[in-house]
C-alpha cells in the first residue's frame, strides 16, 4: 500500500437508510434515480448511496429550484389541510396532534425547501370532507367506516378521483360506539317498536349505514327518517321531538351522562366501527413527505392517547368542549390502531356489497364493489421512522391482535 496517497473514506448508506433519511418511500427513491439523477452505487444486486454525494444533491435539487420531494412549486407557501371531526370520539387523535402540535414538530424535521401552512378544517359529518378530498381543498381526512367505503365508490367514476387508505384510526368490535338513543320516558321494549317513529341520523354516514340495517331487520318502515347532525339530534332526544336517533361516541355517552335518555343495543351495532385516514392518491404521490410526517404524527397520538389516558381526556374535553369524565370513558373504550387488518378491508368491502345505498344511483353494481385501496407504505416509513415495530406494506393478515400494534 502507498503510504503517502490519501485515502478515500465513504461513508454509504443502504436504500433503507436512505429512505429513512430522506422520509419517502422506495419507489420515490428509484423513480429519482431512473429519471433525476439520484446519485448510487450499486454492488451485486444491492444499491447504496454515499452520504456525502446524497446531500450534496438534495442541496442542488433546492438551489436550482427543483423541489426534491416532487412539491410543485408555487408562488408562496405550501399549505395542507386536514379535515377531521371534533364531535366523533372515533377519531379524536386528530385532537391530540392540534392540540399538541404534533403534525408541525414533524414536519420541522423535513429538510427546509419551503414552509408548510397547516390548515384544519372541523366538519359535522364524513361526507363534507369527502367532497373536500373531491374538490382538492382537503388533502388528508379522517373518515368513518362508511365514508371511506362511500370514497372508493365515488373513485370508481370519477375519472380526477382516486382515494387511498393511509391508516386506521380508532375502531370498536361489533359497531360498539354507535347507539340507538330514545327519549328517556320512550317505552321501547325490542327492535319492533321502532316501528311507526320518527328517526334522526346523518344520512350517507357510519350511523346511517347501521339504521338502515336496523330497518331492514325490522321489516316495518318508520314513520319518518330525518336528517339531523349529531348535536342537534342530542336535543331532539332530550325534548322528545323524535322517537330515536342512531347516534356515534360521544353523544350517547352525553346523553346518559346528563340523564337525558336510554341507550339501545350497547353490546354494538353490527359489524366493526372503523374510522382512518384517506387522502387523494394525486396528492399523497407528489407530497410522499407530507403524508410521512402526518402519519408520524398520527402515530404519535395513538402512543399518547394508549399511554396518558388522563391527560388525553383533559385535552380532549377542552377542544370538543364536553366533560372530562366523559371524554375519559368514551376513550378508554376506542382501540386505537392504526394498523390495517385483513378483517377491517373486509368489514368495508361488505358496506360495497351489502346494497345499501351510496351516493352513485343508476351505475352498475360490478362499478360499486371494489373496496378502498390501501397504500401501506407510508404508514410503513412512518413507524421506520418512530422505530416501531415493522408490519410490512401490505395489510396484516387475519384477526386483530391482542396487542396494539400501531
């Protein structure tokens, strides 16, 4: 060996790390080798990029203007809205990430090519933040089981509107957190009594899909069936201007704790209550960082949520402006996971298969069935990232697992 030629010190990283590093997932890794000049290494059938030249090229990909993350440039700050709901108990992790600044602590982390503006958008029901995924003024939503299913139905025929599963968020065996809601004098004694009543629900909704199967089993239509959003439909149960309401968490909860009505059907509903994340697949394609670092986040919240109980519910009863014994107890009965389960992919499928109705009248059944795809990656490079335990691209096979997994 030449003792007084210097020596070349590299310092590679494998794909892994890289994507690791770079908070995006493999295919953006070899979509900018093949078509920007990424620069790598490859050994046998192994690729690996030193660390050096790897950022070198992420700083010329900023200075000449080229966003690396393929973020289309605009004139000022890229914004991202998020829509959730504030009175649905399911999805209350979206709570905890406002409240705590979660989603910002992450997205501080991303190498600075240009601020980010978060934006939040509190809608009364899933199918108002359906429409702002169809419309691009929401880019990612928390969704109910029946919305997310109503989301893939829609993206079967509208050819700008393809919808993907980022992750699950709270769910409950059996439909528990939803419940039938009476008035508190109302002499009800089975399902048959319904009967002849006037209903209040949230039509193209989780509840609406469970009273339509209440309906059916009971064979004798109601008198009325009305639309009234949850907190409206809480007083009509209190004044006793309806005779039911199909209600989601926290309301029948609300109801009991102030002694204003009788809950039906605690033991659940039908199948499981589901809530998750769905976004535009356009969107999620060209901000792979943005949906990474709002799935951390995501994360994040579970781990608060499983870990703090009692100072979740406090954060909780102050944002959704209820008590804090009953934020407590409605949380304490939500498994929160984001992880995706064979099981849940199909409790959705059966909502595209059951004929209930979605909001498509006229198409072809074989156009409706198909079930939301899911893009598992991302949820992937999330939990990399937080170094939780790996669960793989695609969903985890079977029944849900005793213990949480995400």
């Amino acid at each position: 060996m030449d003792k007084g030629q210097p020596h070349t010190v590299f310092s590679l990283l494998t794909l892994g790390q890289a994507v690791e590093l770079l908070g995006v997932s493999r295919a953006t890794i070899d979509r900018w080798r093949q078509h920007k000049g990424l620069p790598s290494i490859k050994i046998g059938r192994d690729v690996y990029f030193d660390r050096d030249e790897l950022q070198l090229w992420v700083r010329e990909q900023s200075s000449a203007g080229r966003p690396v993350r393929d973020v289309q440039v605009s004139s000022g700050p890229l914004s991202m809205t998020i829509g959730y709901q504030s009175g649905t108990a399911h999805m209350w992790s979206s709570l905890i990430i406002k409240g705590l600044r979660l989603l910002e602590e992450e997205l501080s982390l991303l190498p600075p090519f240009r601020p980010v503006e978060v934006r939040w958008r509190d809608a009364a029901n899933g199918l108002e933040l359906v429409e702002g995924l169809i419309a691009g003024e929401v880019q990612i939503a928390a969704l109910g089981d029946y919305p997310i299913a109503m989301s893939a139905a829609l993206g079967r025929v509208l050819p700008k509107f393809s919808p993907v599963l980022l992750a699950f968020d709270g769910k409950a065996e059996r439909g528990r957190g939803i419940s039938v809601a009476v008035p508190r004098q109302a002499r009800l004694r089975d399902l048959s009594d319904l009967a002849g009543r006037t209903i209040a629900t949230v039509p193209h909704s989780s509840a609406g899909h469970r009273l339509t199967g209440l309906l059916t089993s009971i064979g004798t239509p109601p008198r009325q069936v009305i639309h009234q959003e949850m907190p409206e439909s809480l007083r009509s149960i209190a004044s006793e201007r309806v005779g039911a309401s199909v209600m989601w968490e926290p309301y029948p909860s609300l109801l009991d704790y102030y002694g204003q009505g009788r809950l039906l059907f605690s033991e659940g509903l039908g199948d499981d209550y589901l809530t998750g994340l769905a976004a535009d697949q356009a969107w999620v394609r060209t901000h792979e960082d943005l949906t990474v670092a709002y799935l951390k986040a995501h994360l994040r919240a579970h781990a608060f949520l499983r870990s703090e109980p009692l100072k979740a519910a406090k954060l909780v009863a102050r944002a959704a402006d209820i008590p804090v014994k009953v934020a407590g107890q409605v949380l304490s009965r939500v498994r929160w996971d984001a992880a995706v389960y064979t099981r849940d992919l199909e409790t959705l499928q059966g909502f595209l298969e059951s004929g209930a109705p979605l909001p498509a009248p006229g198409l072809p059944l074989d156009l409706l069935q198909p079930g939301p795809a899911y893009r598992g990656e991302y949820l992937q490079a999330a939990a990399r990232q937080l170094r939780l335990p790996a669960i793989g691209d695609g969903p985890v096979l079977g029944d849900w697992s005793k213990r949480v997994l995400l």
